[in-house]
DNA sequence: AGAATTATAGTAAACGTTTGCAAAATACGC
DNA sequence: GCGTATTTTGCAAACGTTTACTATAATTCT
C-alpha cells in the first residue's frame, strides 16, 4: 500500500490539510511543522497520488499524441520534439498510433478524452477532421501536418505547395524535365498541396502538365520502386521526378538503378521530408526538409499556451506554417 | 462542463449508483431504464471519468514506456509493439525519452508512480537497476533489452553473447580475419555481452585475441566512420570487423569506403539490431536481428499477466531471452 | 392469498487529494 | 495585559466514480 496524505498527518499529528498545504509549498505553515512533514513524507517514500489531485484540479498534466506510426521515419522526430517541450513544462504524453486506421483513432480519441488529457496533439489519417468533432468537444486539440481543419482550430504544418514548388522548379532549372510527380493517396490533404506545387511550378516556366507524369500509389517504398519501372516500361521517361516523401524518393532511386539508370545523370529525384536516411551517403537524396522536432516543440507550445487559458472559448487559434527548406544532396 | 454519472441520473431520475450500474453492464437493472440511461447518456455525449473511476479502482489502464530516444531507430519498433499490445488490452502508455540521462530516467519513474501507472516497461540507461529500486517499489516493471536487473526483476531482451558470436563466427568462417570488434561505451551491460560472444567466437576458432582491434565510443554512426578509419591509420587492419551496432557498422562501412576499401572484400562488415535501414540495397548490412516489435509485445503480456495478479509479491519473475537472427545480406 | 424469493433501486461510504471557511494560536501595539 | 491583527491549523465539502449494504418492488410458489 502506498502512503497517503493522512498516514503523514496521523504521524506528525496534524490535520491532513496542513499535510496537502505543507507538501505544495503553500504559504501559512509553520516552518517547523513543513519541516517535520516534509521528513516524514520522505521517511514513508510518501509519492502524490496524480489520479486524486487530477480529479479534483480537473487537471491531468497529461497530453495525448496521436499519430499514424512511429515506425515511419517521420514521426519519431516530431514525437521527441512532442516530449521534449510536454516534459519541460510538467506534462506527460499518451503515444497513440492510429496505424492510419480512422476508427482506431477515434477509439483512441475516445479513450484520451476518458482518462481526461489537458490536450492533444494529432496528426489526422481522416482527410477532414470534422469527424472528429464529437468525440473532442471541450478538450483542445492542435493538428499537426495537416491543414484541414475546421475554422476554429489550431494547427502547425509546412508550406507544402511552397515544398512542392521548389522540388518542382529545382529539376526543372537544372534541365531535369520532364518532371514526374509520384505520391501517396490521392486523397491526402497533403499530397494535394505538394501536387499544387508542382502544377505552379510546371506553369511557371511553361512546362506541360501531362497527366501521364503523375502517378498515386501509397506511401511505401517499393511502390516507388514499382512505379519509376512502370512509367519507363509504358514509355512515359522522366528526366527528373519528386517524390511525395522521402520513402518513395528513396523507393524510386531504387527501382531506377535497378533498370540501370544513373542518378541523377540520367533521372534525377527530389523528395520530401527529409528523414533521417536521406543524409546517408550511401542514399544522399535531395529532398525538402521539414522541421519535424520543432514541429513537435511548437505544437505542444500552442497547446499549452491554450490550456492555460481558463477561457476556452476566446481563444484564438493558431496556425503556424513553416519554412520548407530544400536540402541539396546528390540526387539532384 | 462535461456531463457525469449525476446529470444523467438527474434527467432519468434514478440514483447515480443505477446509473454507473447501467453504464458498466453490471446485472440487476431493469432493462428498460438501463436503455433510458443508455440513451441518455447518448444524447449527453457522456464520457466516463476514467480518473474517477480510476481512484476508487486503484488501476488506472495506463503504463508507463521509459526509453532512451525514440530516434533511434531501435526503438520505435518496439514502441510499436508495446502500443499494439498495450491497446489490444485496454492501456494506454506514456512515452517517455530519457535521453540517456540518468537523472532523467529517475525523474521519469518516479512521475509515472505519481501518475499511478499501473506498470513501467523500462529500457534502462543505468547498467545496474539498484538506483531505481528505491522509486519503483509497488510498481510492476518488466525490463528490456538487458539483463542487468535484481534477482526478483523481469525482462525479455535476445542473447546478445550468442549474437556477438555468430557474428563474429561469419566473419572468421568467411576468411574475414582479422576481425576487429567496435563498440559503444565500455560499461554498457549489453556491450559486454556481445563482447563476450566475440571473444568467445575467437577463442573457439583459435583465433588471437588482440585488444587493438577492440574499440569503445559510443552508439553513433560518426564514431564508426572515425574508429574504422583511425584503426588503418594506426596500421592495425582488419579484414572483418563487427559493429555493436547497426548505426555503428553503417558507420563503419561509410569511413572504410572513403579510404578506398571495398565492402565486403577489403573489410566485411556485420552489425547488431537490424534497424530499418539495414536492410537497404544500397547499404545491405549483413546483421544480427533483433525481434524487436516482438519484444515489445512480450514485455507488455509478461507485465500484463503480472498487473493481473492481485498478489503481487508472488509473482515469479519471468525471463525471456529471445534467439538472435543472423541475416545475411551483402556487407559481409 | 400470503410467504418466500428474486430482481431492481437507493443510501452512503470510500478512493486521495485540494481548498474555502472558521477556529485556535501566536505575535504585536500600546 | 488586553484587544487586535496575523499566522497557523482544522473541518468539511468537493471532485466523479464504484460498491457493499439496505430497502423496496415484482415475481414465484404453495
């Protein structure tokens, strides 16, 4: 059994308030007294049951992430930069892997806001989060990585038309045309903004958008490795391709070498995301960076700001759209 | 305000005890109220209390996951395995990063007593697991990835001499001698072990045993770079050599070919872990694997099994050693 | 029909804290 | 010393559940 409160007060007999009043630095204690109990809670190995005073705060000091995977090389980034900022500030993280499963994650929204988390932090498989909705109601939440979010909610993700537009305009200016788009589901939020960006490049320096160079498979590596050889085998040759995410770019690099094309001489491939692979010498993609840990930091900084208001209702979301950043190496 | 048990009694105009015993399918009340309460619960979007519910229970359905660095890329496989299993069970866990910290690490276990988790799954940074006795006492724990624990303790870790020995078995067994050993910090448990199974190989193939072709540093790929290219400046060349681990033996590979060797017929390579990236055509790491989802998924059902267990003194600790995997790919 | 049984509902205590309010103790001023 | 101001303490309610126990209502049996 572990010692509570009024094993402390029993010993050093005094009411259990004074006991609570001494152990949280409260003024209007003798200091003799605190002193006593402070002894005797570490005499009993005494540890504050959370449950009990989360109850009556209604404050867990505790957040929910929920993401896709930590298994894919995105995530455990953003996931320390999560933990990180939660830590210093006293909070604790739920890590929730929705394994981009959308009743999964309602389930595990559900659950969260059962055990009564502060926030959370999500990065959305539903395309729209209006779903979501009903199972949030008064806990706050910030998305991450993605944008469609309902109108009063706050989120912090890329440019991701920006990121495509520079992975898009660096093959075209380095004569690498033309340019294949290869992505994940086509139904992704984010793909589409990545796929913008590539269309606003091509139009740009008046390069044709043909449907034929756009191909959607999902997010795995070999399809990249699958479609690259599909493409060239129908005919349709790229000179250079951007990859949807890194997985895929890496996924295409491979297949290309596979039906003996030189990188980048004979296809050059940008990707996106910049996992931690991409810098290997051995693989040296270029690729558009995105600040995957101060993602995290940032995301957990909003919530917490929007936690400590007691006003829920008034307060401002916040979205904050970062830089992406291209990140030259030697595949393009 | 979100609804509770009462409001709804309020409404349906039954005692809150009949409404906790509707909502938690308990028998014994009339099935038309029970869908009366139901209902109404319903169209309240009720959400049991799980801290509530938890401080009367004295289980809270959450534990705690304590690792080094989720960006690793050993650990988010077993995260993920914890998660599943965890899930598929009805708990939740709380990542925590220790960053290697010692100081961390303690911070960490004893904010998740306070949070009354009801078991700790730990992969700890301190050799020996004496210091956290103290803070951990009626807490379950089952340790990972090391055997370094007190005689009542659980673990599953893999048999980290049996894989330091096949290792270096290959090596010898492909002619790959001499083969040198390279390693993170000395007092690592772990890096003993696999030490050991090194010395062991050797010995057994009458191989010498020759301590400038052992060194120490640290986990990351860098330090491989630097050791492998340090040791040939120094002239003791090896043509095998076994990194401790996968990050280790990357890095390994990447310094001997920017001093011109060839992989594998100047210098094989091995690694330890079978992280992601191993596996890639263009580094094809000859390594031991670890099961590492797989672990993670013991460690939960042997604390599971421990949590259920209502005397908690008389559970034996149990200890899964699970076998190493040589999978043989193209550095050695 | 009445007793005996069973199904349903309510009362109240408990879980371990925090906190507003009142009581007691101490210090201060003159 | 006495009244008053101030510091230190205690009492009790509250947070939202679960649950043992008791009370009532409904059903079954003879």
């Amino acid at each position: 059994m572990d010692a509570t409160i009024k094993d402390i007060a029993r010993i050093v007999k005094v009411s259990y308030a004074t006991v609570s009043r001494a152990l949280n630095n409260k003024h209007g204690v003798k200091p003799e007294t605190r002193k006593r109990i402070l002894e005797e809670a570490h005499r009993l190995n005494y540890r504050p049951n959370a449950i009990a005073r989360g109850l009556v705060k209604k404050q867990t000091h505790s957040i929910g992430l929920v993401i896709p995977d930590i298994t894919n090389p995105f995530y455990p980034e953003v996931a320390r930069g999560v933990e990180d900022a939660a830590q210093e500030a006293g909070f604790s993280v739920f890590l929730c892997n929705t394994n981009w499963e959308r009743d999964r994650e309602l389930r595990y929204i559900e659950l969260l806001t059962s055990k009564r988390v502060d926030g959370l932090i999500i990065a959305p498989v539903s395309e729209t989060t209006e779903t979501l909705q009903r199972f949030l109601r008064s806990v706050p939440v910030v998305y991450v990585s993605t944008t469609a979010v309902s109108a009063h909610e706050s989120y912090v993700t890329i440019d991701n038309v920006k990121g495509g537009y520079l992975a898009t305009e660096l093959l075209i200016r380095t004569g690498k045309t033309p340019v294949a788009f290869i992505g994940s589901e086509e139904d992704s939020h984010t793909l589409q903004e990545r796929l913008e960006g590539y269309k606003q490049a091509l139009k740009d320096y008046h390069q044709p958008v043909d449907e034929r160079y756009v191909r959607f498979g999902d997010f795995k590596r070999e399809t990249g490795s699958r479609f690259i050889k599909k493409m060239v085998l129908e005919g349709v040759k790229p000179k250079g391709v951007f990859g949807e995410n890194d997985l895929l770019a890496i996924g295409i690099i491979q297949g290309a070498k596979e039906i003996g094309l030189a990188i980048p001489d004979d296809l050059a491939v940008v990707g996106f995301d910049d996992i931690p692979f991409a810098s290997f010498p051995e693989i040296s993609l270029t690729t558009i960076a995105q600040p995957k840990y101060e993602m995290g930091r940032y995301a957990v900084e909003i919530l917490l700001k929007r936690i400590g208001m007691e006003d829920t209702g008034s307060f401002p979301r916040q979205r904050l759209i970062l830089e992406p950043n291209l990140v030259r190496r030697k595949s393009a």
